[in-house]
C-alpha cells in the first residue's frame, strides 16, 4: 500500500474509491480532494496499473502502526533457556529437571542442557555425555537435539515443527 500525492495522481485519470459504504468509480483528482476534506490519506490498494486504480481513503500512519503490531504478534518470540547438571545429580531432581524441559519444548523455547563437572569429576567426562544422553532419551516431546562438542558436555535441544 502506499500513499497518493498530487504527482501521482496526474497519472490516473479515474480510481475507485472503496470503504466505509462507498463503492465509486471517480475522478483521480476528487478522491484526493475528498480525502483532504477528512483530514486523512488517500491510499493506493491496487496496483497502479489496474483499470481503475483501487483506492482507499484512510490514516496511513495509523494503518502502518496495526501492520507492525500484528507482524510483532505473528513472530514467534523463540527463547534459549539453560538447564545446568551436576554429574552426580540423584534420579528425582533428573525428572523435575526433565519435566522442565518438557514444559519450555512444549512452548516453543529452544534448551541447552550443560553438565559441569568439578574437580575429580573432570577426570571421567564420559559421565556427563552419558548423562546428556540420558536426558534426551527421557524427554517426552517430540524435539531435535544437536550435541555441541568439547569437554563441557552440552546439548541444544529444539522443538519439532
């Protein structure tokens, strides 16, 4: 869409002005005379080649405001939440932990699931692999799971589509 001035109107001999019970084929020059009476802009809907032009008179500013606020709700607002694991982490806080994870998949979040060792811990990193695999093999939603490699053992979970 796009708005109409005078040098564009020179262009168009007649357009057909739509909207709030108007449905009339007129002169070029009387819709934007019309649209300046209202105190708002004449608004080209059609493409300007169409036979009459389709125009509509309306607040532009206003319009472009809705536009950007309904592309900002379309968007889909897509977090990266953490969880953090000790290597010896007991089963029940695995399944809270689990159960957390299930809930951001569910709602769209990516996850990355990080395991630290400390101290002696590090001397066995197949651990905290291990640990991670088993984290992925519990997780009940449907998800991607792509495993980052190096000695901190990390996962990036995203939901399926």
């Amino acid at each position: 869409m796009k708005v109409l001035e005078r040098a564009d109107i020179r262009t168009m001999k007649e357009v057909r002005l739509v909207g709030e019970g108007r449905n009339d084929i007129v002169q070029a020059s009387e819709a934007l005379r019309i649209a300046e009476e209202e105190g708002l802009d004449l608004v080209l809907v059609s493409t300007p080649e169409a036979i009459p032009p389709v125009v509509r008179i309306e607040d532009f500013k206003k319009l472009q405001y809705e536009k950007k606020k309904k592309q900002k709700a379309n968007r889909q607002k897509s977090d990266l939440k953490e969880i953090q694991l000790k290597a010896n982490i007991s089963e029940h806080d695995l399944q809270t932990k689990v159960s957390n994870i299930d809930r951001f998949l569910e709602r769209g979040d990516k996850v990355k699931v990080v395991v630290r060792l400390k101290g002696r811990e590090r001397d066995n990193p197949q651990r905290a692999h291990d640990l991670i695999d088993k984290v992925i093999g519990t997780v009940t939603i449907a998800c991607k799971a792509n495993k980052v490699p190096g000695p901190i053992a990390t996962a990036v979970l995203e939901p399926s589509k």
